[in-house]
C-alpha cells in the first residue's frame, strides 16, 4: 500500500531535523482500524495522558492529567478520541497517585464511558495531596470494573501485546519471547537514592505492535530504573518512548535510556515543569536516536537543551493544547505528526 512504500523510500530523519525535511501530514483516517496503531500524546500542561487506539479499534488510556480547569485536560482526551474515531475508553491505567496522573479521573468518567479501570494497588505516599488524589479515584471508580495490575501481567487489547514491566515497586526479570542482555551502562550508572514517593511504584508498560515498540514507565525514578535493567536488561530496543517523568533529572538513567536504544523519544513536560537540562541530554545522545519531540518548550532551562520548534508542540507557555499524534505499522515504521505545524516524520526501524 501507499503509506508502506513511503516507509521504504523515505530515508530516516536525523536529530536535528529543520523544517524543510518535513513532510506533509498524510491522511490515515480510512485505514485506521485494518493497518494501524495510533498513540497521542496529549498535552495536559506537565502531567501526563497518552491514548492508544489499536489496528482493533479497542483503547487504552494511560493517566488522565490534572483535575478541575473546567474540565479541560478530559476535553483534550476526547478531542484525540475523536481523531481517532472511538467513543469509549476500554482500559484505564493510572500509572500512580499523583495529581498530574490520576486527578482528571473524575471529569473524564462524566464524560466517556470506561470499561476497566487498572492501577498498582494503594497509594503508597503519606503526603496530603496524594491522599486526597487518591481518595477522590476511588470515589469515582467505585463499582466499575477495576482490576490490581502486577509485574508480568497483561492488558488484553486485540491486536497489541501490552505486558505490564513494573508496577507497586517490583518489575519484571524476563520479557515471555525475550532473551536478557548484560548491560554495559550498569557499571559506570551513578547511585540513585531510593524514593519514597509513589513515582517509585509507577506502572510501566511495554507495547508491541508486530515489530513496533513503544515504552511508558510512568514517572518511575532512578533506583528503580536501573533495578529494572541492571545487571542485565530485559528491555528490547525502543521505536518509540515516552521519556520517564515529563524529562525530570530524578528519572532518565543512561542504564536505562542507552540500553533501550529508543529511536525517537517524546517527552511530556510543561511550560515550567520539568524538561530538566540534564535529562533532556541524557535522552538526546542516547545511542541510536533520532529525533527527540518535546509538548512544550521548557522555558526554565535553555536553547541547548531544547529541540527545534519544529519538534516541539507548544514552543509559547501553556493554554495551547497541540499534541503529537503517532501512526505505526506493525513493520516497525512509524509517523509522528506535530498537530501545531500539520508537519509529519515517517521513520523507520534499520
């Protein structure tokens, strides 16, 4: 077909791609649901909401941002949901208790029917804006389907291969299918002090859509990182990942980020909030990468240390709401498609 000819022409992008190679959005719409996997990453201002609509038609839904804002952060989910042409939610995940996660719980559920709700277990964190977070998620999912999710489970969408790599603290020593590595970035990985939060107890999934990979390990933080990979790493090469913990320097260890050889990496991160210098680098020089999006500028660090504003998909504050929209094939090429420009990369898996 047009679209995987295209995958096999085009050569890949490189880093620090300039406008000029980037070419016109293609239309996907009409053979969405036969051909491709779709993930967006919306914008919900530093927290995190990423939807995956798989070639099945069937959703997933990993966090729902912040609370409140007259429900905006639930109107942008639903505004992904109509590009994508579902009107339901099949699973929820909820990758940890923290505001900028599981806060639109409420407003989402008013809006759009959800079919499960998943998470790690308890809250885990004996702060006062976590509790409540916490409490309020619990109120609104009381008698929905909901269901504990732990190290080696699986999220049943049709079509995808959605295993669950960490959650509650523990992880996953082998992937079914997937030999472990040694990894060489263990030995020079600094010591990362061990986090009481509830970042440390993310949910992190793996998705595997034939060939293509996409990574989310929520906001899991450096110990627990390289506890995951280190001395040897059961992660295989990355497509596509979502850069832990909106690019904080609390996440985002080279014993993880090297070892995963992402191809391209977005990160989630606000105006003000997060996008950190050292992250940002750590991320950008990974072995292998190829382009690094950002949803916003981060306007608390550099020019160095933020990519091209073609790759970014709110360069001016907050309020915008432009996302990134993701196309992958199941031969491992992919398209990722700024919705502030129309602008689309296609890459492809060498």
């Amino acid at each position: 077909m047009v679209t995987a000819l295209l995958f096999a022409l085009c050569a890949v992008a490189p880093l620090a791609l300039a406008p000029a190679h980037l070419a016109a959005a293609p239309q996907h719409a009409a053979v969405t649901k036969a051909h491709h996997l779709l993930i967006y990453s919306i914008d919900v201002e530093g927290g995190q909401s990423t939807l995956l609509v798989a070639p099945s038609g069937a959703s997933l839904l990993v966090d729902t941002g912040w609370p409140d804002h007259n429900g905006r952060d639930a109107e942008r989910i639903q505004a992904a949901m109509r590009d994508a042409g579902v009107t339901k939610i099949n699973y929820l995940l909820i990758t940890h208790y923290h505001t900028d996660h599981v806060g639109g719980v409420p407003n989402l559920i008013a809006r759009v029917p959800i079919g499960e709700f998943l998470d790690h277990g308890p809250n885990r964190e004996d702060s006062a804006s976590t509790r409540a977070g916490y409490e309020a998620y619990l109120k609104a999912i009381a008698g929905k389907p909901h269901r504990v999710v732990h190290p080696g489970d699986t999220i049943p969408i049709p079509g995808l291969n959605v295993i669950v790599l960490a959650a509650d603290g523990k992880h996953i020593s082998a992937i079914p299918g997937i030999q472990p590595k040694p990894n060489p970035y263990c030995a020079t990985e600094r010591q990362w002090p061990t986090d009481p939060s509830e970042n440390a107890r993310s949910a992190g999934i793996l998705v595997t859509y034939g060939k293509f990979r996409f990574l989310d390990l929520g906001d899991l933080t450096g110990a627990k990182e390289v506890a995951l990979v280190c001395p040897n790493n059961p992660i295989p090469p990355i497509d596509l990942y979502l850069v832990t913990h909106h690019g904080m320097d609390l996440s985002n260890s080279h014993a993880i980020v090297d070892a995963i050889h992402p191809l391209v990496a977005i990160m989630n991160n606000g105006a003000h909030k997060a996008g950190k210098p050292a992250a940002w680098q750590t991320v950008h020089d990974s072995p292998g990468l190829q382009a690094l999006y950002m949803l916003h500028t981060a306007e608390d660090s550099d020019a160095a240390h933020n990519s091209p504003e073609a790759f970014i998909a709110n360069p001016k504050g907050d309020g915008d709401g432009h996302y990134f929209k993701v196309v992958a094939l199941s031969n491992g090429g992919f398209s990722v498609t700024n919705t502030r420009t129309g602008k689309t990369t296609e890459y492809a898996r060498k």
